[in-house]
C-alpha cells in the first residue's frame, strides 16, 4: 500500500514540475483514455483535486473549463460535475459574472481542523505510551529510518506519505476507527496547508518533531509523548502564518 502511494505522489510531482516548466498549470492534468474512462466525472474530479491539493492550480486560480476539457479529452459535463464536487468539498468557489476559482486557504479553517486534530492525536499518542506495544514501536522506528533517508534528499512528497502513515501507525494501535475517520477528515483538509510547508528545511524540522515524539513513546513518557506532539502540531499554525505573510495571495482575508 504505502508503495503505491508513493508511486502515485511521483507521478504528481513529475506532473507538477512539468507544469511549471511550461508556466502551464494544466499540464497536470492526465487525459483520459478510453480503456479507463468509467466514470468521467470521478476521473476528474480526482484530477483536479490532485492538482489542487498539491499547488499545481494555486489557490485563487480561476479555472478554465475549456482548458480542462481539452487536456483531459472530456465534455464540459463532467468538468461541471466534478467542480460541483470540489465545491462542496471546500476546494473551489463559484465566483458570480466571473466563474470558478480555486478557493483560498483559509488560516481559520486551518486552526479549527488542528485544533481536532490536536485534541485526538495527543490523546492517541499518550494511549500509545501507555501501551508499550513492540509491533508499534517497531513499526514507528521503521517509519522513522524511512523518513530520515527521504528528508536528507528533500523528497517532499515522499516525505508526506511517511507523514501520514507514522500518525496512522499510533491511531491503528489504539483501534478507535471513528477517531481515525474524523482525524482523516480534518488531515485531508490540511493538504494544501502541508504541501506549502514542505521546504527541506520544514521536513528536517518535521522529523526531528517525529523523533521526539518517538523517543517519548518508547521510553513510555505519556506525558511527554503527549506534550511533543501537541508541540508538532503547533508547529503548523506558526509556519503557515509565515507563510501568508510571505504569500498573502494565496490565503482568504
């Protein structure tokens, strides 16, 4: 599993570098063929959400339908479907007399979903020291040995899918499925978020976030384990409130 993923975040990334090299966003976007077209309107609108989650339409974008159809060998109505989707979901906004946009982040959104996010994981983490289960903590130190090789190389997307499961590991060990389903929630709606922190220097930072969280959970320091994590997830809101100084076109008022 984790090594399909991590086939499909390169097959992203090489997208995302052809578009820029181009200055053509929709480049991205991968035509549809006609052995694989089965619904055109989720072929799509999992399209543009890769595009949208990993910058390569950036937020505040206006969407061109025509463009999309084009690249992807579709109709309007599935392009019309899918922004309907991604509208609900949060990731576009339809803009009266001027169209479709990608929407803005929007750093309140941002805070409400960490602050779920905090609320569950540091009370996961602290469950999982407790624990002292050994499949756990090895499954955590081989996720750690992965992450050190990929961070040294500045492999940001490969980085993220070990991101996501080094959390999965301690939400799995403490077998809460709906905790996991709303963490996964609330995690999905900060992808954006996360792919403008993935400097080199943020994944470095994020690891050594990791490590100490892990040197927590093996010595069996709940409260610890607990404190790094709430600590790690901090992290976020002050990077990213950087980053809209540094960026404000990218983030809502």
């Amino acid at each position: 599993m984790l090594a399909c993923l991590l086939e499909i975040k390169r097959a992203v990334s090489s997208s995302y570098d052809a578009a820029n090299a181009v200055g053509n966003p929709y480049v991205a976007l991968q035509k549809i063929k006609d052995g694989e077209r089965g619904s055109l309107t989720d072929a799509v609108e999992q399209a543009l959400r890769e595009a949208i989650v990993t910058l390569a339409l950036e937020p505040g974008m206006m969407i061109d339908k025509m463009a999309v159809c084009d690249r992807m060998g579709v109709s309007r109505f599935p392009v019309s479907a899918a922004l309907a989707r991604l509208a609900h979901a949060g990731l576009v906004e339809v803009l009266p007399q001027r169209g479709t946009r990608v929407k803005p982040i929007a750093l309140d959104d941002i805070r409400q979903h960490l602050f779920i996010r905090s609320a569950l994981e540091v009370e996961t983490v602290r469950s999982v020291a407790r624990m002292q289960d050994t499949a756990t903590i090895d499954a955590l130190a081989s996720n750690l040995e992965a992450q050190r090789k990929v961070a040294g190389n500045g492999q940001r997307l490969e980085f993220h899918v070990l991101d996501l499961a080094f959390h999965e590991i301690m939400l799995d060990a403490v077998n809460l499925p709906r905790v996991k389903e709303i963490v996964a929630v609330s995690r999905n709606a900060l992808d954006r978020a996360r792919q403008l922190l993935a400097s080199p220097e943020r994944l470095v930072h994020t690891l050594d976030e990791h490590e100490r969280i892990f040197d927590a959970v093996r010595a069996g320091n709940a409260d610890a384990a607990a404190q790094a994590m709430h600590d790690h997830l901090d992290q976020v809101v002050a990077e990213l409130q950087r980053s809209a100084k540094e960026r404000p076109d990218l983030f809502a008022p």
